[in-house]
C-alpha cells in the first residue's frame, strides 16, 4: 500500500491554528483584576472543585444514561426491520439536537412541570431535570449515529448464530457488543462532550448555583469578570478533562478485525423479541415526542399569521440556511480529510495513531465557541471591519463544532469501504478520482449525507457567536427567537421555535435525499 | 446527479448569492451624510425594542444615518469596548446600567455628555457627568392576582414567612435582574444577607440563566412569583389586555436600575454624539421607550405615560448602591451569594 494520505495533518494544523491563536490572543488581554492572590485563591478555592466535580457527575450521568438507553432503542429498532413512519421517527430523532436550548427548557417542564403532563413538581428542578433535558437532547442523537453499526453486521453472522442456537444474551455478546466496540467510545465521548458544554439546560434545570458547570464559570470568567486569561485557563482545564475521559473510553476501543464480507440489507427479525421492541421504540417516541409536541401545540395557540408574514423572518431563515449549509460542507470537506488519513493509518495497522488523530478532530469540541469567538475578535479587530466578517466567523466556528459529528457518522462507514476495496482498488489501479467516483462516493454517500445533515441541523439551531460580534439588520432565527422572549413576546416566540423546527427538519430531509440518492436502504 | 437535483443546486445558490449581495450592498451603500454608530444590546435594535423607531426619529432631524449594532447585553456592551479600546467603531455606547458605570468609567474610553437633564423622572439627582441616563425602572416580584391571594408586603416577609410564595430568580453572574436581587436583599439584610439567601433558598424553584427563561417558565405556572420589574404588568395590560398579573409592592422600598448612554472618547463625531444624547432626553424618543423596552422613561412626566402605566405599583423608596460601592464590592457580594446557594 502506498504512504498514508498526509491531508489530514493539515487540517488539525488548521484547527489548532483557530483555536490556539484565539487562545493566545486572550492571554495577552490582562483581566481587570491585577490582584494576584485573588486568583490563586480562586484555583484554590473549594468552589472550583466543586464545579469540576459537578460538570464530570453530571455530564457522565447523563452521557451513561443516554448511551444506555440509546443502545436499548436502537437494538430494537434495528432487529424490528420494517416498520410504517420508520424513516419519518428517525427524522424525528435529529429534532431534539436542532431545539434551542431555551425551547427544549420550555418543552421539558410543558410535560414534566408542575403543570405538565407528567408533573414531577419541585423535584423536577435539580440532577432529574438536567438527565432528563439531557436524554431527551443527546439519546436520539445517540441512537442515529449506533444504527448503523447493526447494519454493518454481515448477515452470515447472523445465520451462524442461528445455527449455533446462541440465545439473545449471546448473540449480544459474540456479534453485537463485539461489533459496537468501534463506534461505541467515540460515539460516548461525543454524547459526553455535549453535555459537558450544556449550559442554559442545567443552569435553568438544575434549580441554582448548586449546578454549576465549567462551562459557565468560563462564561462567567469570560463576561462577568471580564478576565480572558482566567477564562483560557478554565477552557484549557476543560479540554483537560475532555482528555482523560477520551484516554479513558479509548481504552475500551477496540476496531473489529479486517471484515470482507458484504454487509447484510436486511435485517435478520428476531421474531421471539417483537414484543418487547415494539414497546421500546414506542416509549422512546413517546419521550422524544411529547415535548416537541407541547411546543407545536403552543405554537397553534400563538400568533402564526403575524409570525409568518413578517418578511424579516423569511430574511433570518435564508441567513440560517446559509449558515447552517457552509458550515456542514466545510465540516465534512474537513472531517473526510482527516477521516482518509486517519482510516490510511488503520489499514496499516497503526491504530493508536487512527484514533489519535479522530480524537484530536473532535475534542475541540469542548472549547467553548464564546472563548473562541472572543480571540478571534481581538486578533481581527485591528486589521479588519469585524461586523462585515461575522457571518464568515460563525460559519468557521460552527464548521468546527460540527467535526465531531462527521467524524462519528463517516468515520466507521469510509474504513470499511477502504478495508473492503483498498486492494481491489490498488490491482486495478483506479486513480484518485476515479477511485472517489466508483467507490467511495456510491458506498459513502449515504453517511456524507446523514453528516451534513446533523451538521446543517446543529448549526442552524446554534445561536452561535454571531451576539458576540454585533447583529446588523438581519439575525439568525435563535437570535430572533430570543428577542422576541425578551420582548415579551413569548406566544410569539413558540412559533417561531416551531418554524425553526420544520426549517430544519427540511433541509434535514432534503440534504438527505439530495446527498444520500434514492436507495431506500435506511441507516 | 438528475437534472432536478442540478436545478435545486441552482436554486439554492442563487438564494444565497442573493443573501451574500443584500449583505454587502447594506453594509457599503455608503452615502455623502456622516454616520453615528450607536452600540446598544439586541434586544433595543430588535424589530420588537425601541431601535427602529428611534432611527426613523432621529434620522428625521439629524441628516446623518444612525446605525445601531446589537450585542448580547450591558455587559457584553461594555467588555466590546474594552476589547476595542481606541480602535472602537462606536460613537456612542447605549444600555449599561449603574451597577457597570464605575466599571466603565475606570476604563477611560468614555468623555464628558455636557448635557443636563431637563424633566427628570429620576427618584434622584443626576450627577454623573459621563454617563447620561435614557430610562429606568424597579425589580420586583411579579404575580398573578388570581393564584396568588396575599403576596408579602414585604421583602423581610418573603425571606422570613417559612410557608411563603415559591420563586424564580435569575444567576447574579449572568443576569442583570439576578444582580439588582442580590444587590437588593444586601441593601435591606446588610451583613445578614447570606442568613437571608439561605431561607429563601428553600423557595426558591430554581435560579435561571437570564430574564426570558425565568419569565418563560413563570408564566407556564412553574412558581408563584418570578423576579422581573415593576413595569411588566404593563406589558400584559397594553399589549395583550390581560390585568391578571400585578407586582408585589415591598415596604422598604424596591432596587431600581437606571439605563444609562455615554460618549466614547475616541469618535471623531463628539458634537453629533451629543446632538443623539440630547434627543435621547427629546420627548420623541422619551415617548417610545415604554411600549418598547417596558421601563420608566428617564425624562418624561408620569402624567404622559401610556394608560397601563398608570396602575402600577410605585414604590415608596428607590433603593441603590453608587456604583463605586458596586465596582468595590460585586465580586466579593457574588462570590458570598454563591457560597451560601451552593450548600
């Protein structure tokens, strides 16, 4: 095999370089407070251990509970098969990462809420409330990026298993569970990751400062305090942290051995387990359901005409669909850079390196895009007119953001095509592009399309930087959708967040179907 | 790839060269009339705050175009310029309050208003030369007069009656309603503040990052009082004629915060800055901010406020700290707070 493709390294080169420069940058901005000792008193202090022990608690609870349930979800869905509204369920199930934080507040205690559907009453405010807002973002995301994995499962492994008369428990054991090894600690950290970021959810959720996270004393550090290198030394403690949790699950990564049968189409029913599944997928899209259905029904009570004849609205949807489009293509351009070195490096056994740099792709993840966002501000504003270069910005940041996404969903799928066709490729000596055209692009298409789309999602759900840069006439519809609740305005509100909702369940559906082409062979 | 799939992409391009262009030809249609850049937070600049208006009235009489740029809030407000320092685009910088202007002040960035306040509506004198008030108003805590009955009287009553009214409050270090609260209960307990935060801890439903999601879920019947201003009844009157929600009035008096413009030393356009801060106090822009931004207007009689405004609650005292107490002691009152609500 010839050398490994090098494109990867340049773009972690460039990922350093935008996060590291901003980073920079900050430090040199010295904070108000030149009293030293009162920062030493605060790296010392009990309430910095406090809220380092929080964020990890909460954030492996609820990435535990997510993973947990999302395997039980998509175990079922996958041994189900066919089902009437499959595709539109799992449409449903990109939803929950596109709802502004504030929304999925409003949607969770519409139901939970002492005047909700399933009131929980006070007890609702606290760890419950952050697990619960926190499964209802991260398990359906959970369950999309695991589907595949039982779809990658040859389907004479299943035959075999049959034959060999293993029970449910062994079949779990020998084929699945042997099978998810590969996906499974990426696919946790990137759950943990997102929820050890949340914010608004468990500040709102977690009744007080009692639930504090890192990631609002950076913020705190960051605006309140107005003291950048504190808050660098706080991102930093972050992404520390995001470390030894990747070091960690990576320990139980392990890539299946070289696999050159063809994976199955469909799905082996396990007819013995019909009932039980049939039970599972419909408290799940009971659950992911009911607070996305409180919040359409507050938007059929609420002003929809005014809403929706406001040309301003339609304005901020094609600024977000802007938004939301560049920065998915810049994120899976970059993540199938990275993605074709990293995979190059598996096939020649080099492992350890593979995973090394697919984690270093996505760990930026944990640096809050506010500190990004900040340092950039500081190193631009000199030499540029930053307000003409905000969009430009907020496309890079969330293009970075979604790196984590793409190298979860396209990751798994381009190494097995490369160990699959790597040799056959070689004999027949295919040039890259023709390689790209009659190979990859036909087996990969489905997972491209399946991670621009979550990127697409995500960053149209974002509210992003572009607050930090200063708004001009047009906002991104989550900004909208803000000032429209700090007017008051809140009937209004939840029918934009709707809006928002189906825009984006759209262009999800859309860039699927444009990406993914027409096979209706379902991930 | 089908020809229908090329005409999407064909679309869907024009769309966005469509959106890149209307960007750009706004950002330089850059006519012969000078330019005042006015920084405020967004939700003035919104379709829904007082921007608009105040643009088509002050472009009416000025000859310049105003251009306000919306950030996050007061304090992000305040941290940009910090950032900018001299190279600030800013003329003039509008929306910190008095819990910052010491803060801001101790920055240099800012120059003298020369301007006087005329009709003042202020609880109190104005002497702060460098920054120039626009509106104000009170924190209190809202309710609804038909769940709630018989709210305290009093802010000792909602801290000491043990069976009181559940609340909601925002996070002093994220909001600004959150810091007028803390800075309340300070001014009323002093040094027994945090004796007082741990009773009403136990009501306290939960502490929000900002107003919107406090409010938000109020309004949902999540408790019964949310910490907010004096003057929201005023929206719930005017804008949707519903009387049903009313602020609890406090016998030792209620925290007020006054919005405040300033003229940032570095523009090179100080006399149309201050042309903008004397029509700040102009009854034109005087009448737009109650049914926009839903505060007192700073210079504007009470007698011409909007019908709505007539009944609410006025409190008897205006409690406040100067705001070089504030810049002395925010860190460490903050730092107490977050002592005794973390137990």
């Amino acid at each position: 095999m010839s050398l490994p493709n090098r494109s990867g390294y340049w773009i972690l080169a460039i990922i350093a370089l935008a996060v590291l420069a901003p980073l920079l940058s900050l430090l040199t901005q010295s904070g108000l407070s030149t009293d030293d000792s009162a920062g030493l008193e605060f790296w010392q202090s009990n309430y910095l251990r406090r809220i380092l022990f929080f964020s990890l608690w909460q954030a492996l609870l609820s990435a535990g509970i997510s993973i947990g349930l999302a395997l039980l979800v998509a175990r079922a869905l996958a041994h189900h098969g066919v089902f009437p509204f499959r595709g539109l369920l799992l449409k449903l199930f990109g939803l929950p990462l596109v709802v502004p934080s504030i929304v999925a507040v409003m949607g969770v205690v519409s139901i939970y809420g002492s005047n909700g559907w399933i009131p929980l009453g006070r007890s609702l405010y606290g760890l419950n409330g952050i697990l619960l807002a926190h499964v209802f973002f991260n398990m359906p995301l959970a369950v999309r990026l695991l589907l595949p994995v039982w779809q990658s499962i040859p389907t004479h492994h299943w035959q075999m298993s049959e034959q060999l008369g293993l029970n449910r428990w062994q079949q779990w054991r020998h084929l699945e569970w042997q099978a998810l090894r590969e996906s499974l600690p990426g696919i946790s950290l990137l759950i943990f990751m997102l929820c050890l970021t949340s914010f608004a959810v468990v500040l709102t959720l977690g009744g007080g400062p009692k639930s504090t996270t890192l990631e609002v004393a950076i913020y705190q550090s960051l605006r309140f305090d107005f003291d950048p290198p504190q808050a660098v030394a706080l991102a930093l403690l972050q992404l520390g942290l995001c470390l030894l949790v990747a070091w960690a699950s990576s320990l139980f990564h392990k890539l299946p051995d070289v696999e050159i049968s063809l994976p199955n189409v469909q799905m082996t029913t396990v007819a013995a387990g019909r009932h039980i599944n049939t039970v599972i997928i419909s408290v799940a899209a009971i659950f992911v359901g009911m607070p996305l259905v409180a919040m359409i029904i507050d938007a059929l009570n609420g002003p929809i005409l005014t809403v929706l004849s406001k040309p301003e609205l339609w304005l901020s949807a094609s600024l977000t669909l802007l938004i939301g489009v560049s920065a998915s293509a810049l994120s899976v351009l970059a993540g199938w850079l990275l993605l074709s070195t990293s995979t190059d490096y598996a096939m020649l056994g080099q492992r350890r390196k593979a995973s090394m740099i697919e984690m270093l792709g996505s760990i930026v993840y944990v640096v809050p895009p506010l500190v990004i966002g900040t340092g950039l501000f500081i190193l631009m504003a000199p030499h540029l007119n930053v307000f003409e270069w905000a969009i430009p910005v907020v496309i890079l940041i969330n293009a970075m953001m979604g790196l984590p996404f793409v190298i979860r969903t396209l990751g798994p799928a381009m190494r097995q095509s490369k160990m699959r066709y790597q040799q056959l490729c070689e004999s027949l000596a295919l040039t890259k592009w023709q390689r790209f055209k009659i190979v990859d692009w036909p087996l990969l298409r489905k997972s491209v399309a399946l991670s621009t789309a979550l990127v697409a999602a995500m960053a149209m759900g974002d509210l992003g930087v572009i607050a930090l840069f200063g708004t001009p006439e047009i906002t991104t519809l989550p900004l909208m959708l803000y000032h429209q609740l700090s007017a008051y305005l809140i009937p209004n509100a939840a029918v934009t967040a709707v809006f928002l909702l189906g825009f984006c369940l759209l262009v999800f559906w859309l860039l699927e179907k444009l990406i993914g082409g027409k096979t209706n062979v379902e991930h | 790839m089908s020809i229908i799939h090329k005409q999407n992409y064909k679309k869907a391009y024009q769309l966005f060269a469509a959106v890149l262009l209307s960007g750009l030809v706004s950002t330089t249609s850059i006519a012969a009339k000078p330019t005042l850049t006015v920084y405020t937070y967004d939700s003035f600049t919104s379709d829904w705050g007082p921007g608009p208006k105040v643009k088509q009235a002050f472009e009416e009489t000025c000859d310049c175009n105003l251009s306000l740029v919306g950030l996050e809030d007061g304090v992000s407000l305040l941290n940009r310029l910090k950032l900018e320092g001299k190279n600030t685009k800013a003329d003039v910088v509008l929306g910190i309050d008095t819990n910052l202007t010491a803060d801001a002040r101790a920055s240099g960035l800012f120059s003298m208003h020369g301007q006087t306040l005329q009709n003042s509506a202020l609880p109190q004198a104005w002497n702060d030369d460098t920054f120039f008030p626009y509106d104000y108003g009170y924190f209190a805590f809202v309710y609804n007069t038909e769940l709630l009955k018989n709210p305290p009287t009093s802010l000792k009553e909602l801290v000491e009656d043990a069976n009181g009214p559940t609340i909601l409050i925002q996070d002093p270090r994220t909001s600004t309603p959150g810091l007028g609260l803390l800075l309340w209960v300070k001014k009323v307990y002093g040094d027994k503040a945090d004796e007082a935060w741990e009773k009403l801890s136990k009501r306290i439903v939960t502490v929000s990052k900002g107003w919107s999601e406090a409010y938000g879920l109020f309004l949902k019947g999540e408790a019964d009082m949310v910490l907010s201003y004096t003057t929201s009844p005023a929206y719930h009157i005017i804008a949707e004629d519903d009387k049903r929600f009313a602020a609890a009035e406090f016998s030792e008096g209620h925290y007020q915060q006054t919005e405040v413009a300033g003229l940032v030393a570095a523009s090179q356009q100080q006399d149309l800055g201050k042309k903008f801060l004397a029509f700040m106090q102009g009854e034109k822009f005087q009448n737009i901010i109650p049914t926009t931004n839903w505060m007192y207007p700073a210079a504007l009689a009470r007698t011409s406020l909007p019908d709505g405004f007539n009944d609410l609650v006025e409190p008897s005292t205006a409690l406040i700290f100067s705001d070089g107490e504030i810049a002395d002691n925010r860190k460490k009152w903050v730092a107490e707070w977050l002592e005794v609500m973390s137990k």
